[in-house]
C-alpha cells in the first residue's frame, strides 16, 4: 500500500507539482470511495489516451474500483 501510494505521489508530483489530488484542472472524482485508488484513476483518465489501462488479468479500471472499494471496507471492519 505504502509502495503504491509513494508511486501515485511521484506521477502527481510530475502531473502538475503537487501531490494529493489537488490539480485544480483535473479534481478527483471519488466513485469508489477508496481515495488512494480514486487518485490513481484520476491520473489515469487524464491520460487515458496515451495509456490505455484495459482488461488487465480481468480487471478493467471499473472492476478494480470495486475490488479495492469492497477491500477497503474489509479493512475498515477487521480494524475496528
């Protein structure tokens, strides 16, 4: 998690300079109510164009913003 987090600061940073989702040209759209994925996706779809993110082991990006959404809540619960 740390690892992924460090990686979606570093293509913030280069994006537009700041990290945390606070590109005011790009806001985040928080669909899947797990911010650290919701960052990624905003990345994503910016660039969509150049990189297309597809049916990757059979996720595609809706997939796994339902996959980390569910995963969150679990880890909410166990923590609790």
């Amino acid at each position: 998690m740390f690892q992924a987090e460090s990686l979606i600061e570093l293509l913030e940073k280069d994006d537009c300079g700041s990290i945390g989702g606070h590109d005011k040209n790009n806001p985040i759209n928080s669909n899947y109510g797990f911010k650290l994925y919701d960052r990624f996706i905003t990345l994503v779809n910016k660039y969509e164009d150049d990189y297309k993110i597809e049916n990757v082991f059979g996720f595609d990006k809706h997939k796994m913003g339902l996959y980390f959404k569910e995963l969150s809540e679990l880890r909410s619960k166990i923590l609790k």
